[in-house]
C-alpha cells in the first residue's frame, strides 16, 4: 500500500539538511531502485522553485511499504529526523486516484 509522509521542518532547517542530504537522497534512491517511489520533495520556504537561503519548510514522500507500521519506522529512521531537521513527522495511508 501507498503511504504519504510529511516531514515539518524547524525553523532555520536548512544548515542541517544540508548536512545530511546525501544520505536523506540515498534512502529515496533505494525506495526508487526498488520501484516503491511514487514521488518525493520539499516545500520550498518561499513562493519559488528555488528559495535560496530561504530553504524549505518540510518534505513530502509517497512510496509503498508494507503496512503503516513499515512507513513509520522507515521515516523515523531516515536523516531529517534522526537528525532534527523535522520538527513533526506525519505518516498516513494513501490512495492514489490520479494520474
């Protein structure tokens, strides 16, 4: 089943996502590789594709794991809140209809 994950950053995140970017990547690449990738992203901070020392406010992912309680140990265990770049972190079924 497709779950959504919602990451909140804290305020002034981006100094620690930077940090730990690479590995956050790595985690997606693996669910990609793996064809469990839907789509994933952050919500730029500001109104542009590009927020610049702005940063983000969070990240959404939606991949497909084996039960709700998989997609909470998995994004519990990834970087960003590990790490403390999220402040919450919101995990929940998701259907997709479209496209």
């Amino acid at each position: 089943m497709l779950y959504a994950i919602s990451g909140e950053d804290i305020p002034d995140s981006l100094e620690k996502r930077l940090a730990v970017r690479a590995a956050h990547l790595e985690r997606l690449n693996e669910l990609r590789r793996e064809g469990r990738l839907v789509l994933a992203g952050p919500y730029p901070a500001i109104d542009s594709p590009d927020p610049g020392p702005a940063g983000f406010s969070g990240s959404l992912i939606v991949a497909e794991f084996e039960s709700l309680e998989a997609a909470r140990n998995w994004a519990e265990t990834d970087p960003y809140a590990t790490s403390g770049v999220y402040a919450r972190l919101t995990v929940k079924p998701f259907k997709k209809v479209l496209p």
